[in-house]
C-alpha cells in the first residue's frame, strides 16, 4: 500500500506544480515564436525572464500538461503586458473643436490613419470631422487627403500653395472654430528617417495646435526600428498613444509587445488594410494570439479550467446540499465577496440588495470585517476549519487572540458559518436560481 501511496504521491508533485526545467523547456519554444514574431530580443529576453519567475511554482490544470500550462501563463503576461491604461478607442475629444496630432515617418500610413480615424468619428461618434494636410514636402500629399476626404464624406481644409505647416495648423484651428467642427486633425509630413528638421516641424506645429490627441502612426511589420522611432517620437513631441498599420500583413505582430515594453505608450488602433474601413480598436487578446502563434493551445487550457473550475462548484454544491458548509466554504466565500468588490458590490449586483448594503454598512458590517474574519479562519488549524465544532473556549481565546480580536467576534463568525449552512441547505433543496427567486418576490 505505502508504495502504491508514494506513487500516486510522485505523480501529485510532478502534475502539482511546475518545475524549474518544465518552465524552461516550455519557454525556449516561446522564445522562437517570439522573434519570429519579429519581438526585439531585449525585450523578448526580459519577457522571458519576467515570466519565468512568474510561472515556476505555479500549479498545473488537470488533464493539461505542464507545457501546455507555461504556454497559457505566457499568453496571459502577453495580454497584461499589451494591455494599456483605459480604453483604446476613447480619444479626447471633448471641448470642440479638439485638435488631433498625426505623426509618424513617411510612409507609414498617417494620411491613410488620418482619413481612417475621420471615418470612424464622423460615422460612430457622429463628429464634424476637418482633416487638413501639412504635407508641404510632397504636393501629392496634400491631394491625397484631399481625395480620401472626398471620398467618406468628409471636409479637407483647402490648399493653399506655398503655407508651412504652422501657418496651416493655425489656418485648420481658425476654420474649425469658425466651421464649427467637434475636431480637426493634423496629417503632417514624414521623412524616412527621423531627423531634426522632421522633429523641429512637429514640435511648432503641436506647440500652436495644443493637441488633445498625439498620435504615432508606426508601420506594424518593421520590428525594432519602429521601436526606436517610437521613443524618439514621445521624447522630442509627446505621444498620447500608437497606431499600428500593416497588421493585416503577414507579420505576427511582436513589434506590439516590443511598443508596450520599451514606450509605455498604449497602443490605440490598428489598421488591417487599405480600404477606409479596415480600422479596428487595439485588443491585447487577439494580438497576444497572433504573436505567440499558439491558440489552440490557449483555449485548450481555459477548456481545462473552466471545467475544473464547474466541478468544483458542482462538488462543493453537493455538499452544501447535505448540510456541510465548514470554514473552508466559508473563507472561500469570504474571498469571493473581497473579489467581487465587497458587500456593496456583491448586493449591488443582486435585485433590491443596493438598500440592505447600505444598511449593513451602517450596522458596521463593511468590508473590514471581511478582512479580520479571513484572519480568524486563517488562524485556526485545518482541523478546526473543517469541524469548527471542535473549537473549545481555549482554543478560541488563542484564535482570537493570534488575529488580534475579541472573542466575540470569532463567536460572531461561527454563528455565521452555521446560519450560512443552514441557508445553504435550504438553497440546495430549492434547486438552482431558488434564492434569486425568493429574493426578488
Ligand atoms: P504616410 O506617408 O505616412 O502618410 O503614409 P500613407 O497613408 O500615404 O500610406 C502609405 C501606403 O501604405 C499607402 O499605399 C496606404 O494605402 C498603405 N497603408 C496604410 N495603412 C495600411 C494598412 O493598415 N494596411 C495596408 N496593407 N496598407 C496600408
Ligand atoms: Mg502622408
């Protein structure tokens, strides 16, 4: 029997939890897809490392093997790391009419972003929309825009031959004023490299423009290079966020990743072709998919959990059913309503609860409590967490005292835990949506 044990036990430790060289065979797969992605290698170097730390330790998934699990923990630090502040779309344009800022190398899709992101305002915001051309490097520039304008509906500000760029940024604000425009943007001319003439241009032009909106066109499938450019940029101008063309190219998108580690900038759109329409918001899933390039594995273990995680929930309501509602369902409980944002965000979420919360909260139930009754059950021994019947009033004088608290409150919680059992097995035999029901009557 003791070797069938130390068996089962083996195989517990090497399912249980992920080793160092799990996490580093897995991980050098990672790595390659990384830089086929076209992720810089400092950056895909200090992400490897990052997760790493992250994953070792961590336990695996029933029915997923280890691999499989780094493979899903690297997805999500791809996610968290692409993930910027708020949300990508929103752009600030309140307080008409509100100044937008293009910028960007040449050729790396402003005039076809500027045209684009007029498009989306005017059509799903419902924006006056004027789009002018500081372009005076390339007469043709000008007659783009002018052209795309023409084609969704939208007003260009008209050429005037022989203007800078600053003297057409003040012309584009005055009309826009007088035109009565909710915002107006600035495509202003590229170089292929960046340079001081290029940077000294932007820089007049954002300092009489005061734009709310600074924006980095950068070309998705130049990796590193679009990196540098990127920092030079937010350095010199002042980026508000990136937008990332060609992402309908054969490119896997790593220079997203390598954006975000090194800028900090969010990215804010990307463009998925040439067509006016061929704009979307940034979403961090779908582009952490495309740079790792394993998505079958991904869902593969959300699959696992989820059904894990159903299990567990079935069991648990099993037992409530027969009456077993111990310390551990308690805490779990306890920390569920932490999560959920305590007892206000709890009840709120329940018809009619908004009220009681309130009134608890002045009953001197909040969310404090939450945090000294899981130290109380944290303190007691595994034992005494499955049966707290077992405490004796030694036992929960040292509870007590080990959390810092009367004993009263520790009495307080265990009535908890038996009125919780109770209404749980009541809740069980009442079958699924029962309480809502009752709640709601
Ligand atoms: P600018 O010099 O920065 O103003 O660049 P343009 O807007 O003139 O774009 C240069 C070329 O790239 C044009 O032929 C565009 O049609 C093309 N382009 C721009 N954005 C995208 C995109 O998201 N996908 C693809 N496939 N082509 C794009
Ligand atoms: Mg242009």
């Amino acid at each position: 029997l003791s070797e069938r044990l130390s068996g089962v036990l083996d195989r517990l430790t090497r399912q249980g939890a992920l080793s160092e060289d799990d996490v580093k065979t897995a991980l050098r797969e990672v790595r390659v897809a990384l830089l086929e992605a076209d992720v810089s290698l400092p950056v895909a170097r200090e992400f490897i490392k990052k997760v790493q730390d992250q994953a070792t330790g961590q336990s695996v998934t029933k029915s997923v093997t280890p691999g499989q699990q780094v493979v899903k923990i690297v997805h999500d630090a791809l996610v968290d790391t692409l993930t910027g502040e708020g949300d990508p779309g929103a752009l600030k344009i309140d307080n008409p009419p509100a100044p937008i800022l293009m910028v960007g190398l040449q050729g790396s899709g402003k005039t076809t972003t500027t045209a684009k992101l007029a498009k989306r305002l005017k059509e799903r915001d419902g924006k006056r929309v004027l789009m002018a051309s500081l372009d005076v490097n390339r007469p043709a520039a000008m007659e783009q825009l002018e052209i795309l304008g023409r084609q969704i509906g939208v007003d260009t500000l008209p050429i005037v031959k022989g203007e800078d760029p600053v003297a057409i940024a003040k012309r584009a604000k005055t009309q826009a004023s007088l035109g009565g425009y909710d915002v107006y943007m600035l495509d202003t001319a590229g170089r292929l490299h960046i340079d001081q003439e290029l940077i000294a241009q932007a820089a007049a032009v954002r300092d009489v423009a005061n734009p709310r909106e600074t924006l980095l066109v950068v070309d998705g499938l130049t990796g590193q290079d679009a990196v540098n450019v990127a920092e030079e940029f937010d350095d010199k101008i002042g980026v508000s966020g990136v937008v990332l063309t060609r992402m309908d190219g054969d490119g896997r998108g790593g220079a997203a990743l390598s954006m975000r580690a090194v800028t900090g900038k969010p990215i804010r759109f990307v463009g998925l072709g040439e067509k006016m329409d061929a704009l979307e918001t940034f979403e961090p899933e779908r582009i952490a998919g495309r740079i790792l390039g394993m998505g079958d594995i991904v869902s593969l273990v959300e699959k696992a959990q989820e059904t894990i995680e159903a299990e567990q929930a079935e069991r648990m309501m099993k037992r409530f059913q027969k009456g077993q509602f111990n310390m551990n369902d308690l805490k779990m409980q306890l920390e569920q309503m932490q999560k959920m944002g305590g007892m206000e965000g709890v009840m709120g979420m329940m018809p009619g609860m908004g009220k009681m919360a309130k009134q608890m909260e002045t009953a001197g139930i909040d969310d404090k409590v939450l945090v000294r009754q899981i130290a109380l059950i944290q303190s007691m021994t595994k034992k005494e967490r499955a049966n707290p019947k077992l405490l004796q009033a030694s036992r929960k004088k040292r509870i007590a005292k080990g959390a810092g608290l009367e004993v009263s409150e520790l009495n307080k919680l265990l009535k908890m835990q038996r009125q919780m059992g109770d209404m749980m097995k009541k809740m069980g035999k009442m079958g699924k949506g029962g309480m809502l029901k009752q709640a709601m009557k």
